[in-house]
C-alpha cells in the first residue's frame, strides 16, 4: 500500500472512530452541540425582538465551528491521559499530523447536523446566494482550523481531562460571547471597539454579517477581515507544529 492510501485510510479511520461511532452510540451528543447556539440564537432574538436574528445565526455557527474545534482538547486529553491511545499512535506509523487532523475532522462530523439547522434558517431568510456561500464556507472552515490547532496546542499540555473542562468553555467565552459575533459592533461603546478586533472571531463575524447583507465591508476593509483571519490561522497551525508535544518529554 502506498504511502498516501495509507494516510488517507488512517485519517478516515480516526474520524470514524472519534466522530461516527459516538453519534451512533449516543444521538444525544447532537442535541448537546446544538445547546450552547441555539441558546443563544433564542435569548438574542427575544431580547432584540428579532432585529438580531441575522447576527445570531451567523455568531451561532462560529460559535459552532469554535466549540467543535476546541474539543479537540478535550478528546485528545482523555486519549493521552486517560486511554494512552496517543501513546499507541507514536508508536505507529501514523504520524501526528494525521492523527490531529483526524481528531478535527471528526469535530467537523459532530458540528454538522447542527450547521445543517442553522443553514436551513439561513436558507429560508433568503440570505443564501453563491458569493454568501463561498464567504460562509470559507469563514467556517478557517474559524475551525484555527479552534482545532489551538485545542490541540492545549491538549498536550494538559495532565487531567477535567482541565479541558475549565479552559474550553473560557476559550468560547473569549472568542465567541464577548466579542461583537452574536451582536453588530456599533452594539459596543467606541471605547471598546479597539479590543474587540484583537479577536479574530470579530473579523469572521464581519464577513458573514457582510455576506448576509447587513452592511457589507468595503472592498479594502474585507481584505483586511480575509488577511487578519488566514493570518491567525496559520500562526496557531505554526505554533501547534513546533510548540505541541507529540511525544511525551
């Protein structure tokens, strides 16, 4: 076999385990992914009587791809600690990069039944057209890569499972809550605008508030959102290559 059908079977092997079979085991872990946004979906909408709704359903499926992201922390913690099944994959020939990126997707695999019922509302608002896709999709994809290499950052770091309780939800809480994703910034007080941008959820929550026509950002203003956001995202992949530890010391 070769080198590449054997990476690629590995990935799909760790995504199946980790993502498939849980759901099948336990449907109620889809009920769980989908508390947190939908939570927030509602208390947001019933307090703006509805004037928020777009900005909620776009800050609930960042919300979403952060939440599933940063459970990589979680699962890798109890696989390292716990099972010692990382200690089976060093050994193997499966290197780390598989194995994370497995761990990711099947991240990705629990976050999407809950995406599907946020894009469904997304859909019949009538905010769905090709360009909004591409901006969506993009925006998703890059807020879950960077979660992911941030969880698993942490992840290797981390003695006892019950940490990733700690840090996870404070993680969401940095990056989801309190910065203008479930709310217009112009919500904030200009004095705190600044710090808001020093979260890059704040530049993803700009291109899908833009892609779903609530005041798109100017041609300069959504490079800047695109180059801030692949920008992080490849600083946290960096620092997930040469900071995590594999191996234990």
């Amino acid at each position: 076999m070769s080198d590449s059908r054997h990476r690629l079977r590995s990935l799909l092997a760790i995504t199946y385990l980790n993502g498939v079979v849980p759901i099948r085991t336990q449907p109620l872990y889809l009920v769980n992914i989908l508390a947190s946004p939908l939570s927030f979906l509602f208390f947001i909408v019933i307090a703006s009587h509805g004037v928020f709704l777009p900005e909620a359903v776009g800050g609930g499926m960042i919300l979403m791809m952060l939440s599933m992201g940063t459970s990589v922390q979680t699962d890798m913690t109890h696989y390292r600690q716990d099972l010692k099944f990382q200690d089976v994959m060093v050994a193997s020939p499966i290197e780390a990069p598989i194995y994370v990126a497995g761990l990711a997707l099947s991240e990705l695999v629990y976050a999407l039944p809950g995406l599907f019922v946020f894009l469904l509302i997304w859909i019949a608002e009538g905010w769905a057209n090709p360009q909004s896709a591409l901006v969506l999709t993009g925006v998703l994809l890059l807020s879950w890569a960077f979660a992911s290499a941030l969880g698993f950052t942490l992840a290797t770091y981390f003695e006892d499972v019950r940490e990733t309780f700690v840090f996870s939800p404070l993680i969401s809480l940095a990056l989801s809550v309190l910065p203008p994703v479930y709310y217009p910034i112009t919500a904030l007080p200009a004095m705190w605008r600044p710090l808001a941008y020093l979260s890059p959820t704040t530049y993803a929550a700009d291109l899908i508030h833009g892609a779903m026509g609530l005041g798109a950002p100017p041609l300069l203003a959504a490079g800047i959102d695109w180059l801030v956001l692949i920008a992080f995202t490849v600083a946290l992949v960096v620092l997930a290559a040469y900071k995590a530890r594999w191996r234990e010391p």
